[in-house]
C-alpha cells in the first residue's frame, strides 16, 4: 500500500512528510532480512535499507520524513515529499537489483 497524498495541506513539516508512506508486507512465513535492498520513485529517488528483518506475515511502514526506526515504521529522513500525489510509482527491489514488487497510481503524462 502507498499513501503519496499525506493527509492535510503538503508542506514541508516532519507531519506532513511522514503522512506519506508506502507500506511493504512480508507474505511468506519466514522473516527476511532486507539489508541492501532498495525502494525507489519514478524520479529516481531511492531509499536503501539497513539490517533490516521483517517477519513472517509482518508489515512495516517507510515514511519519507525523519523520526525513530521501529520495527514496524521506517524513517527516510527526507526533507521533501518523494511521492508524486497525482501520479508514481514506487518500486522495491533486493540485493541483486531483481524487482520484487511494484505499485504504481495516477497516469504519468
């Protein structure tokens, strides 16, 4: 799941860049640990994950803005809105570059 439209007016605060998020959920049973894979925009924008374990049937949260890393929410620190509102997509690929999922919404012109 993606929220790119962070509720309220789109300004630069800490509230309004974690409104924005793309959700990531794990449909195996087994944990996987996400060190060196990468979430990226149309733009080229790109997150890279840490050691990161996510677990079986879990679900984590990467927000754009800053914050504490949980192990169910995921601070990019970023200090502007990586999602398009109108129009994205977000891309999640593992360590070997292979695309392992994708969520696209609105029509690029």
């Amino acid at each position: 799941r993606v929220q790119a439209d962070a509720p309220g007016r789109d300004d630069r605060s800490n509230r309004s860049l974690n409104g924005e998020w793309v959700e990531i959920r794990n449909t195996t049973r087994q944990p996987v640990n996400l060190r060196g894979w990468t979430l990226r925009d149309s733009d080229g924008n790109r997150y890279r994950f840490n050691d990161v374990r996510i677990g079986g049937r879990a679900t984590i949260r990467i927000h754009t803005g800053s914050g504490r890393d949980t192990r169910t929410d995921l601070f990019q620190g970023k200090r502007d809105h990586v999602w398009d509102n109108r129009a994205d997509t977000a891309t999640l690929r593992d360590d070997r570059n292979r695309t392992v999922d994708t969520e696209s919404w609105g029509r690029r012109r």
